[in-house]
C-alpha cells in the first residue's frame, strides 16, 4: 500500500499519475478528455486509464492506497461530488464514487486548483512555508491558501476566488459569471491574448498583426504575446504591465485578508514568467503594508505540469490514512 | 472550575468580566487604561479588576479556570505576547505572563476584534453558523474568519486586515500603516467624522455647521453625522453612502476571499446601522457573484459592547481545555 494515483481531470485532457507516499510522480498517462460524450464516458476512460497506469509500471492494484482527482469548478470535498464544472458540462456529478465503482480503490475529489496548491505546498516551490497563498494563471485565474498544511474552504467549498474581485474602473470586460471587471478577464492567458487582439483592433500597431497577417488575430496567445514582448511590441509591453498592475492589486486584498508568508504561481499564464511578475510584484508593493511585504517570498511553482497530479494523490493519501 | 474571566483591554478602557461556560456575562467591571503609565500600571490594575471581580460575585479565585485578554494591535497567541499595539504603546508585551503572574490562573491573550467576532460566533448573531467573517467598525476597521469554530490567523497572525484593502482611485487619506486609500480611512468611526468635516471645510452647506457653530467641527463625532442624516442633511447622506458603498467593496473582496455564509457586523461604528448597511449591502450584491450574495446572512453584533469579554473567556477555557 505505499502507492498512490493522481488524476487531473480537465476540460481538455485528462492526466494520470503513479505518485510515492514522498510526492514522486512515477509515470504518468495523458488523454483528452471528450465531454461531450458525457461523464459516463469519462468515467470508463478513467478506468482504463488507472488499468493501464498500474500495467505499465507493473504495480499490483492492492499497492496502491488511494485515488485523488482534481476537477474545475466547485466541488464538494466531503461527499466527493462535483456541484458546477461548466467546461466539463458536469452538475452534481458523484466523481469519487464513478472511479471508485471502476478501479475498486477509495477515491477523493477536490478542486484542481487547490490541489495544485496543495501539490505544490507539500513537495514544491512551498514547502516549508507555513502559510501558503497559491494562485494558477491558466483559462481562468483561481487561488486556494493553505496554512500549517490545512486547506482553506469557506462555505461551499468557495473561498479562493481571487479571479472574481472585481476592478470596474480598470477593467470593462463582462466575465463568464455575470459581474463586469473581473481580475480573471484580464489576469489569465485567454486576458492576456484578448487585450492584444482588442488593442490591435483598435488600431494600435504591433508586430502580432504582421505575425497574424495571413490567418485571424482570433488566433494569438498569450504565449504569442509574450513572443511579441520580447521584441518589445509597444501593444504586449503594455498588455504584459497593465495584466502585472491589476495581478498585484489582485494579490496585495488577498495578502492583506489571508497574510501568506509564500506566494506561488503555477498555471500555463506562469510561462509569462518575469514579463509578468515584474510589474506584479511592483505593483504589489506599493498596495500592502510593508509588514506583509517585508515576509513575503514570492516563487513559481516547481512542477508546472504536475502539481495537480501530486498534490491530489498525496491529498487523497492523508484522508484515507485519516479514515483508518 | 466553572467560570471564566474575559478582558477587553483597550486604549481608552479596560473591562473585566465573569462569564459562565455558556458564554453568559454574569458581571463586570470597568476602569481606564491609563496606558501612559506602563505597561505595569496597567498590569497591577488588572490584577486588582480581576480581585474586585471575584469579590463583587463571591466567586472563589479557584472557580476561575481561565483569563483570556484581547487586546489591539498585532497579537502571538501562542506565545501571549502582545508584538505590537499602537492605541497602548506597547511593544513585545509579555501580556499573558503579566497577568498570569498576578492572579494565579492561567490566561491565554489574542487580538481584540478576532476575540469580539469569536464571541458572536459561539453565542451572538452569527451562533450556528459555519463560515463566518465579522468586522468591527470602530476607529480603525478590522474583521476576523471564524471556519467551524477556528480562527483563521495566517502568517503572524495577521490575517483579516480588511481596513488595509485599499481605494487609491476613491479614498485619498493617508493611513497610520503610511499608505495611501485604506479603507478604514473612511469606513470607521473616524473616517466617518472626518469625510463629514472635509466636506464642511470645502464650503459644503451642511446642518452640522450650526449644530457645530460655538465649538470647532474637529468635535463633529459619526454619532453626529448619524443624527445629521436623520434630518436628510446633504452631507452626512454624502458621507454615509459613499462609505457604505466602500465598505460594500471591501466587503465583496473578502466574501470572495473567505466565502463566509454569514457576516457579523460589531464595533460602536455599526451603531449607524441602516444609514451604512443599505448602500453596504446594494455595493456587496453588485460586486461579488451571485453565488456567494445568495446564501449569505448580514447581521449586526448582538453583545455589541461585550463580545470581546465573552469571546476572549470562551477562547481562553477552549484553550485551557485543550492543555488538559
């Protein structure tokens, strides 16, 4: 029983993951997703998945102790279903008993995105922090706070919304969940290419629109945008420090209500990397009370990819050793 | 063993109360800081409020099984030191040990606005619930998470700092922190009164001149601006809306932060009651997700003036308890 199984359970993909009781990934497998042939589907998938995991690094089944998934959107830890998942078009989903049915190992859910934090605070870029505040920069932008090894929820599992604060002064973009100026319509690789292709639209010149010429600018992304700002395109500079700024605003509420002593950044948005955190952590500065600031370290996630898998394999194993 | 001794020690007053382990005041008794003579001073009167308690109620000392004592400022409860609290000039108080020294029981010491909203939490308007954020508007602005009866204290205790989100676009006064737009600046007491008197000084007509015609309007009080609005006095309806709606902000941020299922609202500021609480609520329901606005319960503090007695005493024999 020293073994135990990750999943992270995306819009698009799905990865798999043999993880030791330390937070080592052993081999993982990746397929996409297909929700729209419905959760049912995805189950069976997950199940053949786990089967092949445990074929090809010959492990016994009865080696491995739990399974732990991460799913987008809210998720009720407790009775191990997932409420809302919109780009899974999942609601009131019963994901930790579905898996258990197929492979006959105990199984526990939890949002991908606090279990990428939780990942990442065990045995990443966090540990040793005792109060951890990890945000992820990917379609969306989410955070989850994790202190002395406790993850924080709130009522129905909802605290951590750091991509719903809204800045209607700076930012007029209607989001996904009915308000306008949420930090996420911005501060996220979909933002980050939107507010390139809004300004280009707008008549700014920028190298992406030659970039683009001969297809859409529909098709920038951040990671183009990047590209763009390393040329040192006027429309991605400021992109890449207005995105920063409104990031650090972002950050410096959460820091004042959570006072983490670490702050990591993990998600696709992270590979922006300095282009980013520079305007951030300015911006951030100036926004907090120096004591927050003065304790505060701030650092990328250390496994970009496969936080999630760890952290809810090593997630999954603390709750069933619980149980016993 | 069955009482409990609660202490609000506050920069103007210190008040001593016998609680029972219900969390029923039985008695207390009230004196000034006097917190210009030191830290011993204070400390010797506290002994002798504590003497005076017991007598004035025939309660044998060895009936007390515990003392607990917020106080303001930054907090280490668990070493019982008081690191640092302005309003009292104290620095690295060994707080809990002082008194401990003095009364022979054991006491457990944290921060006054988490000991006024843990007291709500155990037995005032927010009993029974699971989630919840409380804030006391007083001189400054300050709020504590309570989550299934735990306190949230991130990293040195100083989580929950909500009059230090801040406005820099709305608000601009700068703040005892040495920033500029924190909100406390304008939600609280003082922010209150001061905005009032800006707006006086700036050739705005207002009632409160004549009230104020003999003596300087430095001595306009929130409770003035209060009764100002109940004769629809522009300015005090100016001042009241515009710091509703701000504190509504700060609100939505931290719903969003926390996702409380109730929000306790404490502190001699809430005493304006619905003159801030509708333009709070109408800012809080447009700015945070549906999602969070409709589960979610408002309510004033119900031991308005004694939450912080009966929240550190019940603390304190948790405390106590949980070392037997």
């Amino acid at each position: 029983m020293s073994k135990l199984i990750g999943m992270d359970i995306g819009g698009t993909n799905i990865v798999c993951g043999l993880v030791d009781v330390q937070g080592s990934l052993i081999h993982k497998v990746k397929q996409p997703t297909e929700a729209l042939k419905g959760s049912g589907y995805v189950f069976d998938k997950i199940g053949g998945m786990i089967d092949q995991l445990l074929r090809e690094t010959n492990t016994p089944r009865t080696d491995v102790s739990a399974v732990g998934a991460g799913t987008p959107g809210f998720i009720d830890p407790e009775r191990g279903v997932t409420l809302f998942a919109g780009n899974l078009k999942w609601t009131d989903i019963p994901t930790a008993e579905e898996i258990r049915r197929r492979t006959g190992i105990p199984t526990f859910i939890d949002n991908d995105v606090r279990m990428y934090v939780y990942g990442e605070t065990v045995c990443g870029a966090a540990q040793g922090y005792e109060h951890v505040l990890g945000i992820t920069i990917g379609t969306g932008l989410a955070a989850a706070s994790v202190n002395r090894g406790h993850l924080f929820y709130g009522s129905r599992y909802m605290a951590g919304e750091i991509g719903h604060l809204i800045f209607p002064e700076q930012i007029p973009y209607t989001c996904g969940c009915g308000m306008t100026g949420c930090l996420e319509t911005v501060a996220s690789a979909t933002g980050i290419a939107r507010q390139a292709r809004d300004l280009i639209r707008s008549g700014r010149s920028s190298v992406l629109r030659e970039w683009f010429r001969d297809t859409s600018i529909e098709s920038i992304t951040a990671a183009d945008v990047s590209k763009a700002y390393d040329v040192n395109d006027p429309v991605a500079v400021e992109v890449m420090n207005h995105t920063g700024q409104l990031l650090g605003r972002g950050l410096a509420y959460a820091v004042t209500l959570y006072s983490p002593d670490m702050i990591v950044i993990g998600g696709g948005g992270a590979l922006a990397g300095e282009r980013l955190f520079a305007p951030m952590r300015e911006q951030l500065q100036q926004s907090v009370y120096s004591g927050y600031w003065e304790r505060l370290t701030i650092a990328p996630a250390r496994h970009i990819d496969d936080a999630g898998i760890i952290g809810s394999a090593l997630a999954a194993g603390q709750r069933q050793a619980a149980m016993n």
